[in-house]
C-alpha cells in the first residue's frame, strides 16, 4: 500500500490536484489539430459605410503557428501568420507587406484572437484577454475574450467565437472601427 503512495503523489501533481476545466479540455484538443482548413463568409459593418461589406475566403491553419486567411471575393488578398511574422499581400494591387509580431506588439494581441484558440495556446490567450467559458466540446461551446489593457479596448472592445468539437464556426469582433462577423464553414 504504501509503494503506491508516490505514484498516487506523482499523478495528483500532474494534474494540479484539480479537474480539467471545460475550457483547458477544448484548448488541449484544439492542441491536437494539426491542420484544418474552412471557408468563410465575413460582413464588416462600419460607421463610414451604409450598408455591411461582405467578404468571402479561405482560412488554412498548420500548426505550430501558421495561419492563412486567402480572400478571395470581392479583392483577392492574403494574409499569412507564420511565428512572429505577419505577410498581407494584394496580388492584384503588386502589395505585399511583412512586419514583425514581436516589433508590432499592438498587433500581436489581434492576431491572438483566432491563432491561439486554434493552437490550444491558452497562456497567451490569458496574457492578453479575460476569457468567459461555456460549453463543452461535444455539446458546443461560446467564448468571449474582453481585452486586459486599456490600449487593446482602444482597438478591441469583445471578441466573441463559437464553435462544435475543434471547429471554430463563428468569430465577431467589436472594434473602434465596426463590427466584423465571420462564419466559418469546415471544409470537407
């Protein structure tokens, strides 16, 4: 009896003496995705703008940390998330610009609102937003993200995603400038 009681130490350290939370659950399976890839219907909706402006695209996740989201309709543009660095290119226009993450760091918490839901990431998730959690991964779940600084509500004032399993099927963010709604549609 008494052999069993470092392994029972052991394991209860591990652990942390304490259940996974239903958000730490979601966040170790979207870890597990390797890649994924969806298409996506997005309206922005801008005081400047009468009506909303529709986009359509792809989105391309490969993990550790590359993100790709390639509009298509109604201007091709892409935007590509690898590590630290941001690529936004306009073939069409010969654009093509690249920043550094880690010298933008105005930047960088945007780019965490999707990119560290979908590696699982929760510590950088937390070092920038408040998270609320409800759901499950089986039943469907609802995030939202309040930013932590006074800068980032500047940009940022909620994120909200939605998703079923590792899927992420909806994303709306209230910004400064609008309101961005996208709906994300796994591909087959």
């Amino acid at each position: 009896m008494l052999r069993l009681l470092p392994i029972a130490l052991w394991a209860l350290g591990t652990s942390g003496g304490r259940a996974e939370t239903p958000l730490e659950a979601m966040m170790r399976a979207m870890a597990q995705v390797r890649e994924s890839r969806a298409d996506f219907q997005e309206q922005k909706a801008m005081p400047e703008l009468a009506m909303p402006f529709p986009s359509t695209g792809t989105l391309h996740w490969v993990a550790p940390d590359r993100l790709e989201k390639h509009t298509l309709d109604p201007v091709e543009e892409i935007l590509r998330i690898e590590g630290d660095r941001l690529l936004l290119e306009r073939p069409r226009e010969g654009v093509r610009r690249e920043i550094s993450l880690d010298q933008s760091p105005d930047i960088r918490p945007l780019v965490e609102i999707i990119r560290a839901p979908l590696a699982g990431d929760l510590a950088t998730l937390r070092r920038y937003y408040d998270i609320a959690f409800e759901g499950s991964l089986r039943e469907g779940w609802r995030m939202r993200l309040t930013p932590l600084t006074e800068r980032l509500r500047v940009a940022v004032q909620s994120v909200e995603l939605t998703g079923q399993g590792t899927a992420i099927r909806t994303l709306d963010i209230r910004a400064s400038e609008g309101e961005t709604q996208m709906r994300i549609t796994p591909a087959s």
